[in-house]
C-alpha cells in the first residue's frame, strides 16, 4: 500500500522513549518550532537540481533528526514557495489567507512541485489567497536523502510478472527482500530509525512554525491523507484548516500489512474498470468487445514479452507496472490502450517508449523506494514469517492476481527489518477539538481504497466527506470535476463545509484517443 499510522493511543508511549504528545502541547517539539519560528525561512532562487522556473522560490528548514534529541543532529528539509498573488481574475485585491502546505503522499513523493499548480487555471482562485508551499519530507531528494543501493544497480531490464509464482521464483524473491533489507540497514545506520510518520508529523509542525503560520493550513494527499491525520490528532490546536485527498484507511490494525492486502483487492476491480472501458472502444483498439476478451489480449502480450521484450527492455513486469498506472489514473486510459493495441499489431515502440526503463530517472526511483519502505517498515508491525504472507496473499491471488503479487514484492522488505518498529497511533479527535475538515474520496479507487475515507470520517470528529461516484482516479481535487472543485473551493477560501456527506457526479469519462502529456502529470499524488 502507501500508507501509514503510528502507535496505540494518543497518551501511548512509543518507540525509543517517546511518548504521544498531548494535544497542541509536546514540549519535545516546541523547542524546535520556536526555533523555526524565530529562524524562518530564507527563500532565493531554486538550485538547478530542482528543475523549477524562476518564478518559484526554495528554501530550507531545520528539524532534529531524532525529535527525544530536540538540540542534537540537525537535517534540512527542502521547500518551495510561490507567494498569493493576492489578485482576481479581474485584477481586484484579494486578502492573503497564509500558506497551504501540500504533501503528495507515497511516502517517498517530493512536492517540490507543487507550488506550480498556481499556473493552473482550476488553482487560481487559491493561489491569489494562498502562498503556494511544497517541501521535500525527510529522506526525499535533497532532504537527508535516504538510499538503499547504488542507482546504477537498480533491474532496468526485462522483468517477470507471474501471477501465480512458482516456489523457486518465490524463493529468489525472498533472498532479494532480505538482501535489501540489509542493504537499507547498512546504509541508513542508526539514522535509518527515525525516518517514519511520527517524525514526519513533527516536521509538519516546524514547518508551520517556520512559514511564520500560527495554524496550518494543509493538502495531504494518498500516504499525505495519513500524514495529516496523524498531525491533527498530535497537534489538534495547531490546526486551521485540511483537505484529505484519497484518503488511506488509518485504523491501528490496517497498518500497513492489511491496508496492502485491501489495496491488491482493489486494484482487482479497477482493472476490470479499465478494461470494461477499453472492450467498449473495441472499435478504436480492437482488443475485444468484451473485458475477458482484454483480459485474453493483455495476457497474449505479456507472453509474447516473456521470450521477446519490447526493445529489449520490456517484459511482462515492465507491462504489469505500466497498465497498473493505468489502474491508479484514468487519463491513462487512452494511451495505453494504443500502446498494446499497436504492440498486437506489430509495432513496440509506443509500449517501449510507456512501460521502459527511464535511466535518467534512476537516482530519484531508488531514493523513492528507499524512503518508501523505511517509513512503511518503521511504521509499524509486519508479519515476520513467510508462511504467513505466503498463505493470505495465495488466497488472494486466487480472486486479484493482478496486483498481489507485485505488492508483495515491494513491501516484503519489512518483513525482514531489523530496526525498531512504532505501534501505530489510534488516530481520534473528540468533540471542539478540531475545526471542520474536508475529505475527498473517489468511490473506485484502488490506491486509496474508498473505506479508509468512509474510516477517517468516523474517527475525525466534524469532518465532512466528499465523494466522487462511480468514479476512480486516485486524487480527486483540482481534476475535471466541477463540483469537487466547487467543494474545494469553498472549505479553502471561505471555511465552508456541506452539512451532511456530500456526493458528486463523476467526471467526464475518459475519449479514446491518446491523451495529451502537459505540466499537470509533473504533479500527480504520490503511488499511495
């Protein structure tokens, strides 16, 4: 999955001597947002290692590496700014309402980015009265960097992907969880513990206080709906507004081992969505007229992969990886429809050119897993025996062979971590504790699967759900969707919220043709 929580109640004490700070009161981290506060932030031009234009503003702020050690190692986080450009469409003067702090999930994700949503046309209305902010958490790009392995060993090469493994690839793959468990161990050394969710909620916080913000105002997105959770029970008071967006089931016992098992469950249907959807332009693609019909001509290709790869780089895990995009964002849809489409009829370059390996991205992927599975296998207890994950996700496979499997692969690391593990907290908020706060929640979606928004509802006390039906893309703000948007809107600039659930029409389904690739995929919310 990509998700997390962290210990048992809120009065808990948690790993490494630390106890759950009382609400709006945990004087272990008020040392360092006073400092931030007094500090602030330095904004000047990006380095060029950003790739942002000029018009975005970097900086950087101080947090403890190990928050029981308020006064001991610092690291810097990286963050981006542009400011509210405190004018309408009209050119009248519009009143500046702080920072909106934004977190695209994973973990693992850098919104470095963000900030460039302002040139969109959906996101005017905020960017005229929010400074727009972003930030590299722990670990991520230049912010303490985590890192597993040389990048240049990262497998850019053909791939399997059985659905139903055999014993002996079972085992290979087993020896390959461990090694890079180890892997991470040496690497990280004793830093590696503190990267997780906790430490990423402190950081929250003296980021605010370093903004100059005496409330945060918030956008989590995916694993960043888990994020803001967690903040807003540890620091209710600090709280002014958030938005959850797609957001992951944060009950104690899903963490993170069940909440992966949910999310393969779902990303079963929405697969089968996708290839509904590609049966009923049979005419356009000529896959079939039926989703098994797809089915049969995704599986025709992904054997033709397995003793002939696409370019020589593609083979059935490259072309699982890539259509499993497709399961995360409908805008993917068209494009890799043509793309198998034309592989069936003889041609690979557009399934090489979607689905290959991409080198020059190579340092920031591996960073991305690195941090992903540090914070997944800190968060929380994982099984620790292979029977175990062998017999549920046998079972599973059974009735969701698409994603299982691959899921397995990439969090069976935790399984074999040395390092200390958090108990995941109870997130709850009572009665007055907190302001009202917007969650936002496609219906279909796999990545975040619609219970956990159904799950954060019950557990954040005057919390408003939203929810997209019939509808899957995983991220539902500032898309297509009028009506979200308008919701949106509303809770950010004017403190509104509906009364009750609300529920939206889907968005416009998706032509079939090739979509076009613009700025907005630069921005996308993290994998989970």
């Amino acid at each position: 999955m990509r998700a997390a929580v962290l210990y048992g109640t809120v009065a808990a004490v948690v790993l490494s001597g630390l106890a759950a700070p009382p609400a709006g009161g945990d004087t272990r981290t008020s040392g360092p947002a006073e400092r931030a506060a007094a500090e602030g932030i330095r904004f000047g031009k990006c380095p060029a290692v950003e790739g942002l234009p000029d018009g975005v503003r970097c900086g950087t702020v101080e947090v403890p590496l190990d928050y029981a050690r308020p006064n001991g190692e610092q690291i810097s986080l990286t963050v981006s700014r542009i400011e509210a450009t405190r004018k309408d469409a009209k050119g009248r003067r519009v009143a500046r309402q702080g920072a909106l702090v934004f977190n695209p999930g994973g973990p693992g994700a850098s919104g470095m980015f963000f900030p460039l949503v302002g040139t969109l046309p959906d996101w005017k209305r905020v960017g005229a009265a929010y400074d727009l902010v972003g930030y590299a958490p722990r670990g991520v790009g230049r912010s303490a960097p985590l890192s597993c392995q040389d990048p240049k060993l990262l497998r850019q090469g053909p791939s399997p992907a059985p659905t139903h493994p055999s014993e002996a690839y079972k085992k290979e793959r087993i020896a390959r969880a461990k090694a890079y468990a180890r892997a991470c161990a040496q690497r990280g050394g004793s830093a590696l513990r503190h990267y997780h969710s906790l430490n990423n909620a402190r950081d929250l916080d003296v980021l605010r206080a370093a903004l100059g913000e005496p409330r945060l105002t918030f956008m989590g997105a995916s694993y960043g709906t888990y994020l803001g959770a967690l903040y807003a029970a540890l620091f209710p008071s600090h709280v002014r507004r958030m938005v959850f967006d797609s957001a992951v089931n944060p009950d104690p016992a899903q963490i993170w081992y069940r909440n992966n098992l949910d999310q393969s469950a779902a990303f079963e249907e929405r697969w089968a969505d996708f290839r509904a959807w590609v049966a009923k332009h049979h005419q356009v693609y000529g896959l079939g007229d039926t989703p098994d019909k797809v089915l049969r001509s995704y599986e025709r290709a992904a054997a033709r992969l397995a003793t002939r790869p696409a370019g020589g780089k593609v083979g059935p895990g490259q072309l699982q990886g890539a259509f499993l995009q497709a399961a995360y964002y409908d805008d993917y849809w068209p494009q890799r429809a043509l793309a198998l489409s034309a592989y069936l009829k003889g041609d690979p370059k557009p399934l090489a050119r979607i689905a290959g390996p991409y080198p020059e991205a190579a340092v920031e992927q591996e960073n991305t897993r690195a941090v992903y599975t540090a914070v997944e296998c800190n968060d929380g207890p994982w099984p620790t025996r292979w029977r175990d994950w062998d017999r549920d996700n046998t079972r599973l496979a059974r009735t969701a062979p698409f994603e299982t499997w691959d899921n397995v692969w990439t969090n069976l690391p935790c399984a074999y971590w040395g390092g200390p593990r958090q108990q995941p907290l109870d997130v709850r908020t009572g009665p007055g504790e907190l302001p009202p706060t917007l969650i936002l929640a496609a219906e279909r979606d796999a990545a975040a699967p619609y219970e956990g928004a159904i799950e954060l509802h019950r557990r954040l006390w005057g919390s408003v759900l939203v929810t997209e039906r019939d509808a899957g893309n995983h991220g539902v703000s500032g898309g297509p969707n009028k009506c979200v948007n308008g919701y949106l809107e509303a809770y950010l600039l004017e403190g509104r919220v509906p009364e009750r659930r609300a529920a939206c029409a889907p968005r416009p389904e998706q032509k079939p043709h090739a979509p076009r690739v613009g700025a907005a995929e630069r921005l996308r919310v993290g994998r989970g």
